[in-house]
C-alpha cells in the first residue's frame, strides 16, 4: 500500500482514504494537498489491503477511470469488499472523466474540485444495483426475476446486520417482489421460485389464490392507463378464472367510452360489489417505468393466454384418461398445444 505510511504522518486522524491505482497518482495528490492517497501498485485490491486500511479509517473510496476496464476493477473491488463490510463502514466509487487520471485531473481541477468529486462519489449500494441492473431487462418480469437472483447471490455475502437489510428492501422495490420472500430466499435459497414471485407482485389488489398474478397486473394496468385496451388483438379465453368477469365489463365499458379516466372508472363502480376491487387496482403500485407499461401489459396478456391454453389441455388430457377423445377433440387438443408451443417458443 503505497502511501500509507505518509498518509498515517500527514493526518493526526485519516477521516477517508483514497485507494487510487499509481503511486504518481499518489505523489500527484500529496502535491496537491491531498494527503489520504494510497496505491495498491498496479496489482488487483484484495482483502489483506482493505482488512489494513480499516484499520484507520471507515471511509474508503475507490477511484477508478470511467471506461469499461475501471467499472470492472470498481466490481471486482467491490466483491472483495462485501465479506467484510459491516454497518459502521463507507465505502463509495469515483469514476473520473475519459482520458483522465488523479494526477492529470488534480493538476487541472485543484484540490476543491477534485474534492467536490469525492464527496459526490457513488456510494456502494448505488454502484452495487447500477452495474447489476445493467445486466437484465428490468421491464420484464424474467429480467427482474434474474437481477433479484443475482442481487441476492452478492447480498447474501454480507454479514447480517443494517445495510443487509436496507440492500434488501431496496432490491424489493427495484425487482417488485416481496420483501418477506426475499429474506426467506436468502436464509434458503431453495425455498422460493423467483420468477414466481416476480410475478406474483409484491401489492396484490386481490386476495392470493384468487385471480392469478399476470390477470392482477392486467387489470391494475387498464384502470390506471384505459387506452392500453387499444393494445390487444385478442383477448384470452378464461372464463372461469376469478377477475376475468371484472376485466370484461372493464374492456365493454372502456371501448364504449374511449376517452375514460381512472377517476371516472372508480366512480361508474361506486357502490358497486367491484367497487373495493377497482379501487385497489387504482392504487396498485406496480412500479413498472412509463417506457415498458406496454410490453409488460402484453407480456401479462400473454401469460393469461398461456393460463387460458393449459386449461383447455388439461381438460382434455383428463377426459382421455377416462374415456376416449372424439376425433375433433383429438383436432381440438392438438391446436391447444400448437398454439401454445409458438406462444412459448
């Protein structure tokens, strides 16, 4: 650890340290008035050098070029930070501008400014749901499904304590899933399906067991936005399913008056059996960005439809084990599971 030594004599008490990745950096920065750099001399940080620097001080910063190969330095520190972070560290990231380092930019910046930029550094937490957010789509259940799986994996590595908990909460909101799920799914990692709980939403409008997920999201969706009923092409045939009454007299009501509000829909069903239900569906927090309301309505739909297939299958795979199929039930279940295999496919 370059530096150390003369950071530990220039500071009666080291408030924050530095980890840069030159020792010019370093020199740079002592130059300059700042007297809290270290350098791990060109090699990758590992635990013995944060196990060290904790030591003397709870607030590290990691500075890192910008382009992809200093984000990816910044990640692998960051995974050898984790085992030992605990709730009375900080840690956060800097990344500098293209073509910059510590010594170019302190020289052309100043210390106040070059200060300014660490003080405005990227805490972990922020750096830590960035990066893996960029790895999945966030606008679809799937992508949401495999950023909380592998948020988890990460998380699990901290110690329990406070900041694995606000890292918990903060993932429940990001992925929309239950935080009482997570925390099961992190003590047991096999309990729990994620894609599943995706799905089922983490503020349900109806009791579970009831209507099934994709339909609560489909029906919260068309209260909050009506025009999106101009999205389908074909409605899923579920009669029997709990909600779907609800969701046609919404659709006949929406396309006979286009121009209908959320405000609007909750008065027409004022006094009501639905009254409660659509309500609900107003206040549903789906969390879903403006930018992916449409894809995941029809994703949704097109879960409903899937639903709607295995039904019409199963019915008919249970009447052959009890009797014969007619030959147009033959016919019948072989589109079923046409339909549904280019649905999945």
């Amino acid at each position: 650890l370059y530096g150390l030594y003369q950071a530990q004599k220039s500071n009666r008490k080291l408030e924050r340290i530095m980890l840069v990745e030159g020792y010019m950096d370093v020199i740079a920065l002592f130059q300059h008035g700042i007297t809290y750099a270290v350098a791990t001399l060109g090699t990758a940080t590992t635990p013995h050098h944060l196990e060290r620097l904790l030591r003397y001080t709870s607030e590290l910063i990691f500075c890192f070029d910008g382009d992809e190969a200093g984000r990816t330095a910044a990640w692998r520190a960051l995974q050898v930070i984790l085992p030992i972070m605990n709730d009375e560290l900080q840690i956060r990231f800097l990344f500098l501008p293209d073509g910059e380092d510590p010594d170019s930019l302190v020289r052309k910046e100043g210390k106040p400014n070059f200060e300014k930029r660490l003080d405005n550094a990227l805490s972990l937490s922020t750096f830590f749901f960035q990066t893996l957010s960029k790895q999945s789509d966030m606008n679809t259940m799937e992508g949401r499904a495999r950023f909380a799986a592998s948020s988890l994996n990460h998380i699990k590595q901290l110690q329990p304590g406070i900041f694995q908990g606000i890292l918990l909460e903060e993932l429940s909101k990001r992925a929309r899933v239950d935080l009482t799920e997570l925390k099961l799914q992190l003590r047991n990692p096999e309990s729990t399906d994620l894609n599943a709980l995706v799905a089922s939403q983490d503020k349900e409008p109806f009791n579970k067991g009831k209507a099934p997920a994709p339909l609560r999201l489909v029906l919260a969706l068309i209260v909050q936005q009506p025009s999106l009923i101009n999205e389908l092409t074909e409605l899923p045939s579920n009669a029997d399913m709990p909600g779907y009454p609800l969701l046609l007299k919404l659709i006949e009501l929406i396309k006979q008056r286009p121009h209908i509000n959320t405000g609007t829909l909750i008065e027409y069903w004022r006094g009501q059996k639905e009254e409660a239900a659509v309500a609900k569906l107003a206040q549903f927090q789906h969390l879903i960005p403006e930018i992916g309301i449409k894809n995941e309505f029809l994703g949704a739909i097109r879960q409903l439809t899937i639903l709607g297939l295995n039904a019409e299958i199963d019915r008919l795979l249970a009447k052959a084990a009890q009797d014969d199929l007619s030959e147009v039930e033959k016919m019948e279940l072989s589109a079923w599971i046409a339909k549904k295999k280019a649905l999945i496919s």
